[in-house]
C-alpha cells in the first residue's frame, strides 16, 4: 500500500524561484491538507482541501497555492520562494474531517531549502 | 483560532519510567483530541485519540487522561521504552474542524 506519496524528498532553491511539491494519495480519502513543520513550532496547517475542486487556507497560506482537480493528487506551489518557506513540508489525507475524528495519514515529508 | 500548548518541549526518561505530556486548549466546539507520534524522517502517525465523553482511554501501554472542565489534557506512557523515542503532538479541533497541533515534545527513552 502506497498511502501518501510525496515528491520530491530534498530540495534546494534560490529565493525567487517557484516550484511544486507534489502529493498523491491511493485511498481514495476526500480530505487533504499540507502542513509545515520547523522546530518549536509544530506542525502548521497551510491549506486544505474537503474534495476535488474545493480549497481552502489554513493558518499559514501566504506564498503558497493549491489545487484540487482530482481526488488523488494535492499539490503545492511556492510561488516566488522565500528563506522563511525552509521547512518541512507533509501532505496528509483522511476519510472524513480531522477535527470530527478523521485520522491523518502523512506522508514521509519533503525538506525545503531556499537560499 | 484554536491555541494548543504543549509541555515540556523535550523529555528524557529511563528505560521503564512515566513520560508524561501535557497539552491544553481553548475553546472548541468539536470534541476529539488525538495524539501523533513522528519518528526521526518519517510523517507523524495516529497513536491513540480521545472523545470526552470519558476522562481517560487506554491503548496499551499508552493512557490520555482528559479534563474537560480545565480544557488539558495528557499523554502517560507507561513501562517506557527505547523504542517509544520520538516526537509527539497532541492536537485539538479548530475552526472547520482542522485540527491545531501542538508544538511537540521530543521524548527520549535511555537504555
């Protein structure tokens, strides 16, 4: 079983440049959210998705983007990448609603580097 | 916004003792507070979660005690092990049910 397929694992970027992190899930879950992760901090939710074509911002969306056109895949965009945007990144899908006792299945993450 | 505080921010044990995490929020409306547990390089993983319609859920050696009227709640290890180092994060439901989580507590088990 696949779960939660993120890609790419690394990534080094120079501020300004954009990119896509890729995120897909076999489990046919409606739910998707894509979180950040740094130290003492948490994991922050940044958007989140309740089914294909819906969309929403979570606590911290500036300079990121999302769409939702299938069910399977939720990626994220750095639009014009920022120092402040080196974090780690995991994508998580559920059944139903986390908050109403959805469990959360991560992926293995992706480690963001801006320069 | 739903605010969660978590203590301590790291936590060494010998091997066999009590952890314990502590975790309060603010109000919400929905009731289901989880514990996450992430090993190093690897996505968190649900490993036990409580509604509060009871006080305390058990899971093998793993206990949340919750008090509803002080809006904490806790995560007991018991019988620790090396295996059990890791980070934890409790969460707490937030607005359009998404979850807030914690800022986690690294946990070390020694030999």
């Amino acid at each position: 079983n696949a779960g939660v397929t993120q890609t790419p694992k690394f990534q080094v970027l120079k501020t300004g440049q954009s990119m896509t992190l890729q995120c897909a899930q076999d489990m046919n879950h409606e739910y998707m959210s894509w979180y950040r992760q740094d130290p003492g901090m948490g994991l922050r939710l940044i958007h989140y998705s309740v089914g294909a074509g819906i969309t929403d911002q979570g606590e911290v969306p500036n300079g990121y983007n999302v769409s939702r056109s299938t069910t399977e895949d939720f990626p994220l965009r750095l639009l014009s990448a920022a120092p402040s945007q080196t974090s780690v990144y995991f994508c998580a899908s559920s059944y139903s609603r986390q908050g109403a006792g959805g469990e959360l299945f991560f992926g293995e993450g992706s480690r963001l580097t801006v320069l | 916004q739903q605010q969660v505080k978590q203590s301590p921010q790291s936590l060494i044990v010998q091997k066999g003792g009590i952890p314990i995490i502590n975790c309060a929020y603010e109000n919400t409306a929905f009731d289901y507070f989880p514990w996450y547990q992430q090993f190093p390089g690897k996505g968190p993983a649900l490993l036990i979660a409580i509604r509060p319609d009871v006080s305390e859920k058990k899971e093998g050696r793993f206990t949340i005690s919750f008090n509803k009227s002080a809006k904490q709640f806790s995560l007991h290890i018991m019988d620790s092990q090396p295996g059990d180092s890791a980070t934890y994060f409790c969460a707490a439901p937030g607005s359009a049910r998404q979850l807030t989580f914690g800022s986690g507590t690294q946990l070390t088990v020694l030999p």
